[in-house]
C-alpha cells in the first residue's frame, strides 16, 4: 500500500515528509461549512473522515490520509484570519486565553473501506500580549494562513505561557504519533518503508 495525503496544505505535506515514507498528495474537494450543533472537535473529525472518502475512488491501492484542524477560544471557533488587521485583531483576543485546537485525522484504505478516525486535542495557554508584541510578531511572521494567527513551529512558539498536547506535531496540523499509531492497525510498519534514495 502506498499513501496518499488528501490534503493541499505544505504544513502537512512537510510533516508527512518527516517520516521519511514515500506518499503522494492531491486536494479533496470537501464542502467545510460546519453543521447545526455540531462541536468543533466533531467538525475536525468529520472533516478529516470527509477529505479521506473525497479521494476513495479510484485510490484502491492507496492508504489515504485525511486531516482537518478547527479550533476554539470560549465557546467560539478561530478561522484563518486572511490579513494583517485580522490577525492582528485576533491575538489581541486570544491575548490571556486558553485555546483548544481539535486535530482530526483519518486513513481509510481505499480497498477494503475500512477507516479509522480520531481527533488529537492540543490546549494553547497565550501569554498576556501587548500591541507591540503582535505588530511584532507579525512583522516578522505573518501567519495569515493560520487558525489563530501563530506558527507553533517558528516565532509563534514566542507567544504561549503552555502547550498542552499528547502530539506536539498535532498543532501544525498533522499528528504524526497517533497517524504512526494508526498506520500499524492497517499493517503498514513505517520503519519499513523508508525512503532509501
């Protein structure tokens, strides 16, 4: 079996490519609104199941990977905020606050159907931020393409009194200990399918 990333996102693209596994990519197309009543963490895994199936057919060979993030501060989801004024308004509310960002994940083996689907839960602690300290912050990393307005793997990192997490690669978007955990239940061994080249 091979995998397959259903997924356009570079962030999990190069934390897939950790692994040192080979793997393929291409975008499912997923409607992502969410659903009336529905949790962030149900969204997250309805998601991630939904980008998975998107890419079923025609994929028999493939172990197929899907993953989607949605994230909350007090009852309320955090989107991407698109531009600088966004996010600037954004860690201004996040300032002091704890935030959980539901990771969900996916691999559905497109040949049998079977699939198997959890949600990695990180909690985000931010420090108390003053204006200057997000202007920046922006500056200097413009997370505009981000749910909460920070990359945890760069400068953002600058911004939290805590992470929570039983992944650290979970708040990038792609939870590599439990994706490996998974991966096993379909007999696929990482440290057997290792890019030799």
């Amino acid at each position: 079996m091979t995998l397959l990333l259903a997924s356009s996102s570079p962030y999990r693209r190069e934390l897939l490519s950790r692994l040192h596994v080979p793997f393929s990519w291409q975008a499912p197309e997923v409607d992502e609104q969410p659903l009336a009543g529905e949790s962030p963490q149900q969204l997250a895994l309805r998601l991630s199941s939904s980008k998975a199936h998107a890419l079923a057919e025609g994929h028999s060979e493939c172990l197929i990977i899907g993953s989607d993030q949605v994230a909350s501060c007090r009852g309320q989801s955090i989107n991407k905020p698109g531009n600088h004024t966004g996010a600037f308004k954004q860690l201004q509310a996040l300032s002091g606050q704890r935030v959980h960002f539901y990771t969900g994940l996916c691999v559905l083996d497109g040949h049998s159907g079977r699939a198997i689907a959890d949600t990695v839960t990180t909690e985000v602690v931010f420090r108390q931020l003053s204006d200057t300290d997000i202007e920046n912050y922006l500056k200097c990393e413009p997370a505009y393409d981000c749910a909460g307005s920070f990359k945890a793997e760069g400068l953002g990192i600058t911004l939290f009194e805590a992470i929570h997490s039983d992944d650290n690669t979970a708040i990038i978007g792609l939870p590599l200990i439990r994706l490996r955990q998974i991966l096993e239940e379909f007999d696929y061994r990482v440290l057997e399918h290792l890019n030799r080249t």
